[in-house]
C-alpha cells in the first residue's frame, strides 16, 4: 500500500514538471493576439494612463492593468507577461486544492487538481496576457474565505473575503455575478437572517465600488454592436 501511493505520488510530480514545463515552453512560444497586443499597449504608459486607459479603451475596471504594469517595471518582455498570467493559474490550483479539502475532507486530492489543471479554460487563461488568469484566482480565493468563514466563523477570513470581492470588482465586473451567487447561496441554505447579515457586510465593498459606475454605461456601449440600429434597451422595451 505504501509502495502504491509512493507510485502516486511520484506520477503526480512528474506531470506537474511536464505541465509547468509545457506551459512555460507554450509561453515563450506563441505568438500574441490583437487584445494581447492592446494589453501590453495600455501598461506601456504611467500608472494614471494605465487607469485612464484601462476604462476609456479597454472596457475594464483598473486593477489587473495596473498589476500588469508594475510587473513590467521589471522586464517588458512578452514572455515575462505571460508568466504573469502562469503566476496566477499556479496559486489559483494550490487554493483551487485547498477548496477541495476543505469540502470533501480528502486529503488526497491531487487528481482533482490535475483536472482544475488541464481544463481548456484553464490552459487558455494561463497563456493570456489578459485579465483571465487573475480573475480565475480571484473567483477561486473568494469561495475559498467564504467557505472559510461559515465553517470557522473568524473573522479574518470574512476580511480576506471582503478584500478579494473589492479586488474582485476592480478587476471585471462580472465578479459580482459571484458575490451574488454566494449571497444566495446563504438565502437558501442559512435563511434570511444570515443573508440580510451578509447584505450588510458587503455594503463597504459596494460604496467603494460606486465611482465605477461613471463608466459602465460607456463600456456596455462599447461592447455593443454598431450594426444595429437600436440600443440594447431598444430591443427590451
């Protein structure tokens, strides 16, 4: 039996070699694509541009461009901001790991990770010089302390969950897609008083993220077909 997971053990680290080393390999390889090519635009420039930018041409809250530019300070390679996005995929699998432990109480759960690993998504976001990858922790973070908190009930961790949801925002809008689906998560299985709770907590998050919504009307415009004749609303009413 010792032998046996020894065996295991082994097959798993030799995959993650292969893997890390494909995708490293993959990396320098490839070539980049038009919204890789806007991305090393935008983090080009100084740090307000950055923001400017990132709302005015990329359509996205600032956070994962200003991320992005720093990390450039130290090489403005194109491989060295792909491995940006690797950077992120590798935490994302190790609390991606920690999740799975943490529900199903197995303390093997490499196999699952491997899965989380050669997911096509997965792959993809890894090799983007786009917001992808970081969102991919993000998602994964956020349900790793929310679970954290309503098993333990610490508050560092409903901190860490509110600063990820902040992060979260700041880095695509759809994250609160998640937010939602969480809170209602805690209305089906908790109740109303521990969602109406939760609303609560969340209210410093949503005061802090209400200077985007100066933008978001300009950048659902943006991704908007101008074919059409109508506006969205148009089609709805």
């Amino acid at each position: 039996m010792h032998r046996k997971i020894e065996w295991r053990n082994l097959i798993f680290y030799v995959f993650m070699v292969v893997y890390s080393a494909s995708m490293i390999f993959l990396s320098h390889k490839l070539n980049i694509w038009e919204d890789e090519a806007y991305s090393l635009n935008t983090t080009s420039n100084k740090l307000a541009t950055v923001i400017h930018q990132s709302y005015e041409f990329e359509g996205q809250p600032p956070f994962y461009f200003l991320l992005l530019a720093i990390w450039r300070h130290i090489n403005s390679g194109i491989f060295f901001a792909r491995l940006f996005s690797l950077l992120f995929i590798g935490i994302s699998g190790y609390y991606f790991n920690r999740i799975v432990i943490l529900v199903s109480g197995i303390k093997s759960s490499r196999w699952i990770l491997v899965i989380f690993l050669l997911n096509p998504f997965t792959v993809w976001a890894g090799l983007e010089i786009r917001l992808y990858a970081l969102a991919i922790f993000l998602s994964i973070m956020l349900i790793y302390y929310f679970l954290l908190y309503y098993n333990e009930n610490k508050k560092k961790y409903l901190y860490f969950f509110l600063i990820t949801a902040l992060i979260g925002l700041y880095t695509q809008y759809f994250f609160s897609l998640e937010i939602s689906v969480l809170a209602f998560s805690l209305l089906i299985f908790q109740g109303w008083k521990t969602f109406f709770q939760f609303c609560l907590y969340l209210l410093p998050i949503v005061v802090l993220f209400l200077p985007n919504l100066f933008f978001i009307h300009q950048q659902v415009e943006m991704l908007q077909s101008h074919k059409l004749e109508y506006s969205t609303w148009n089609r709805f009413s």
